[in-house]
C-alpha cells in the first residue's frame, strides 16, 4: 500500500514534469491515434522506444484537463489495486485519463474497466504485450484498440538529425538504428544497459527465471543471429536445456518484451508454419549491432533487419518463402498474398542470379506479376515472361515504408 501523500507529491511532480519536458520529434503514430471515450487507447512498444513522449505529445494536443499518472516512479514501490481509490481521489474528476506503465500493478484492468464504464476517455502504456492482451482478454475485449510503437522509423530519424533522406542517410540509420536516447546521446553503453533492463525486469523477475545468466546467453545468440532461421530443438541442443517447451517459453518472453520478432516459412498448412524453421529479427538494427557477440562486417543481415521492420511496422501477417529458392518477405494481407520482397545490400554478378530466382518462384508460386529487391543504392527493372521485377533503393523503399 501507498500513502495518499505520498500519491499527492507524485501526481503534482509528474504534471509538472509533463509541462517542462522537451517533447522532441513528433511521431508518425501521433495523427493516427484517435482518443475516444468508446475505446481503451493502448500504446504498447519496447521499453524506451518513446511511448511515454507519444502519451505526452498527446497530452498537449488537449485543450482540457487531464488526469497522469506513471507507474514506474519507484516513489510508489508496492502500489497495489487497493491504492486505486486514493489515486482516484488525488486525481480529482475529469474526462482524459493517461496511465504510464501500468501493467505494472496486478489486476489494474479492473480499475480502468470502472473508469471506462463511467464514460471517460483512457489511454494507457504497457511495455509488455503479453500481459496487455491477457488481461485485455479476459475483462476488456472489445473495448480497447492497440497501437505498436516501435524506434524511430526513417522518416522520423531523418527529421531528428535533419538529414536529407537519401542513400547516406540510409545507411546511416540502418548502423544508427532509432532509439531516442541512443540517437541523442550516442552512448553505446545505454544500450547495453537496455537490454539488461528489459531482461531482467520484464523477464527474469517477472516470470520468475533461476537461472538468468542462461536467458541472457539465448538472447545475446539470437541476438548475434538476425536474419537467420532457428529452431526450438537446435537452441534446446546449443543450451543443453531438457525440453524445447522451456525454450519456447523463452523466446515467446523475449518477443512478448518486443525484443525480437519470429518470421515463420510460408505454408498453407498452419501445421507446418508451427514446426518449421524461423527466421529471427531484432527490433532495431543499432540496439542489435551494440549487443552483438560478432556481427563483424555482414552488413547484409542488418540490411535485411531494416527492411523487415519497415514491413512489420504495416504488416502483422508476415512470413519468408523458401522452396527450390528463398525469398526473404511475404505479405499476406486478408487471406491474400499481396507482396514478395528480397533484401539484398548490393546486388553483384555472384548473387544476381540466386535473388532473382528465389524472388521469380515466388511470385509464380503466388501468382504475382510484380516482385521487389531491395536494395542500398541500386534501382533498376527486369522483365521476364511479362513479370516485372524492380530493384529499389533503401532510401525510395524507406520514404514510402517508414
């Protein structure tokens, strides 16, 4: 429990703090987040990665009152939902209620349920995807629209450094990634800090792991691993652990945490998509180069990491195709295969061939008549059997795929 003082110092603090902090580059999300009263407003994002600036642009695009408050002021340790009443209270009554971190407190859904009986308009933060939608599932469905907020895109780096968007400022991002803090300050070590932060907070304590050192030798592997496929029994035997549901466990803790994103072989089996290989993705290329073991100089797999997000920031539905060839990105969209992309950082006469031909089958398999490789710099067509395949630039994919 939490003294209603104390609860008072933190409301009058954080408001205050909200009026007073720089709220930097405006995000892309921020035109497409509606508030209303009909639905739960939730932000959901790896740490850091600018929910609470997201919140707080919103905040000041109001021309009313509003109720904040931040779970995470240690100020508060041991809040519990019998601290809610008191929180209420000090809160006073208005329409606009925005709770930072809030997955925090056990059960805290039942409050906001009250609230959003009572008509009011919520919005509310969550570092953690699985704990949102589980609780969401129980005693909210239906009420609530969820926004993913991932780093910075191009276009938002970019403006961050007033960059003209092109082929330098490309690569630049693609070695920079789009942490804010990271970007401003350039400190390696704030990285490292991160991903130390998001393991042992939301996955060792929250779940109740013994045995941390070994969750965090799995995520530094993967981590070192983007853009390859895995298997559960490949890292059950790398780890030496009993049984591959431990390691999916942890793999779903570590992508629950937005750490790391699975992209499962394309099949129209859902059997087959459960048991084949997948391809393993961090969540921003410089986070993944700075707690690399040994990313050395392959660019190429950063490279593919890039255009992966750019898809998934639009895409939920995503998958790679592999048969006599591979092809490193498909989008499915309403039943419907609607995109085939490969990834390739330079385009050269000893893999010209293997990126056209894992691309062509394809767009064959799915019967697409067009198909695209991106690339750093390189545009060009090809046409063939009055198939269209285009060579693009990272900076013109990017510009029209933040």
């Amino acid at each position: 429990m939490v003294l209603k003082s104390i609860l008072e110092t933190c409301v009058v603090d954080q408001r205050n703090q909200i009026m007073q902090t720089d709220l930097g580059v405006d995000r892309d999300s921020l035109e497409k987040i509606k508030l209303r009263k009909e639905f739960i407003t939730i932000i959901t994002g790896i740490r850091r990665s600018g929910k609470s600036t997201l919140m707080h642009q919103l905040i000041h695009q109001l021309d009313q009152d509003f109720a904040y408050f931040h779970f995470e002021d240690p100020r508060i340790f041991g809040f519990s939902l019998d601290d809610f009443p008191k929180l209420e209270e000090v809160l006073g009554d208005t329409s606009y209620y925005f709770f930072d971190e809030i997955q925090n407190v056990p059960q805290w859904e039942l409050f906001v349920r009250k609230l959003h009986d009572q008509g009011k308009v919520i919005c509310i933060t969550g570092s953690n995807a699985s704990l949102l939608s589980k609780e969401l599932g129980t005693r909210l469905t239906g009420r609530n629209i969820t926004k993913e907020l991932f780093p910075f895109n191009y276009n938002e780096y970019c403006t961050f450094y007033s960059y003209k968007q092109d082929s330098d400022s490309a690569a630049k991002f693609m070695n920079d990634g789009g942490i804010p803090l990271f970007l401003k300050t350039h400190e390696i070590t704030y990285l490292h800090q991160l991903l130390r932060d998001i393991l042992y907070r939301d996955i060792i304590a929250r779940y109740g792991i013994r045995n941390g050192k070994l969750v965090e030798e799995l995520t530094l592997f993967l981590i070192s691993n983007i853009a390859k496929p895995y298997s559960l029994n490949g890292l059950k035997k790398t780890f030496n652990l009993g049984s591959a549901n431990s390691v999916s466990d942890y793999v779903s803790w570590l992508e629950d945490s937005y750490l790391f994103f699975s992209l499962p072989r394309f099949s129209w089996s859902l059997k087959s998509v459960a048991v084949n290989q997948k391809k393993i993705y961090s969540i921003d290329t410089g986070f993944a180069q700075a707690n690399s073991l040994s990313f050395s100089s392959d660019k190429g797999r950063l490279f593919e990491n890039m255009i992966y997000l750019s898809l998934r920031r639009k895409f939920t539905d995503l998958y790679y195709f592999r048969e006599k060839g591979e092809c490193d990105f498909v989008v499915k969209e309403k039943e419907k295969v609607t995109q085939v992309v490969q990834a390739c950082f330079e385009l050269n006469s000893d893999n010209l061939q293997r990126e056209m031909n894992g691309l062509k089958e394809a767009m064959d398999f799915f019967g697409l008549q067009e198909g695209t490789i991106v690339t750093l710099i390189q545009t060009d067509l090809f046409i063939n059997d009055d198939k269209h395949i285009r060579v693009v630039s990272a900076n013109d994919w990017l510009k029209l795929n933040p």
